[in-house]
C-alpha cells in the first residue's frame, strides 16, 4: 500500500481534470459547432461582362517590355514588343483589377486602360528609357 498510493492520487487528479476540462467544453458550447449547410445563398445578379482592352503606344519602331495582369489577376510579362501594342479580353467577374508596367527603350512611352470604349486610365511619360503604368482598381 506504501507504493501504490502515489499512482492512484495521480490517476484521480487526472480523472477529475478530464471531467472538468469535459464539462467547461460543454458549458461554453466549443463540441457543438454550428452547420452552415443549410444556408441559402442568394443568387446574384446576372450582368453583361466587360471588354477590358490595355494600350501600349509610342513612337514608331520603339520595343518595349510589358507586364500586365490578366483575367485571372496573374501576372504576364511580354518582352520586345513592337508599339502600339494592344490585348483585349473578356471579364466574367463581378469586379477584377487591371494593371498595365510598360518600358520602352524610346523617348516617350505611354499605356491606356479602357473598358468598355471609355477609357478609365491613361499615362505618357517623356523620359530615357521611358517607363509608365497604369492601373484600374475595379473595372
């Protein structure tokens, strides 16, 4: 009995310590999580998608490297392009970003945003190495 005493003081603490950690579990509600399952999302609403052109333009001749986002918000890069250069794709969402990096190895370079046949930003820079962007935060 002199030996065994010490395990079993042990085994009740623990004992006790699991009912209590067990039962403040219950009391503030952490084993019964809420269920979003049957939630009901409303639909949205249809829209018609948008034309998002970006514009690169200089002085004839002049190449330019150009980085930009596309539809999925991922950056592309195209190296020596011959200016004007020009891309234009569809947006499916609700609301995208378009960004636009362009250095040309010209005087002068300039690059446009336009959605829909309006233009929603523009920049020129007249500079060596002339380097301009554009960006649209919510087309």
């Amino acid at each position: 009995m002199r030996r065994l005493w010490i395990p079993l003081v042990i085994l009740v603490v623990m004992g006790a310590g699991g009912l209590t950690v067990s039962r403040l579990h219950g009391i503030f509600g952490s084993e019964k999580r809420p269920s979003y399952a049957d939630t009901k999302i409303n639909d949205t609403k249809p829209f018609d998608p948008k034309h998002l052109t970006y514009e690169v333009f200089g002085p004839p001749g002049t190449v330019a490297d150009i980085s930009y986002f596309d539809v999925n918000a991922e950056p592309q890069l195209v190296e020596g392009a011959q200016l004007p250069w020009s891309l234009q794709f569809e947006i499916t969402k609700a609301a995208t970003v378009g960004n636009v990096v362009a250095q040309g190895d010209g005087d002068s370079i300039g690059c446009r945003i336009v959605v829909d046949d309006e233009v929603k930003a523009e920049r020129t820079s007249n500079e060596v190495n002339a380097f301009t962007f554009c960006l649209l935060k919510n087309a």
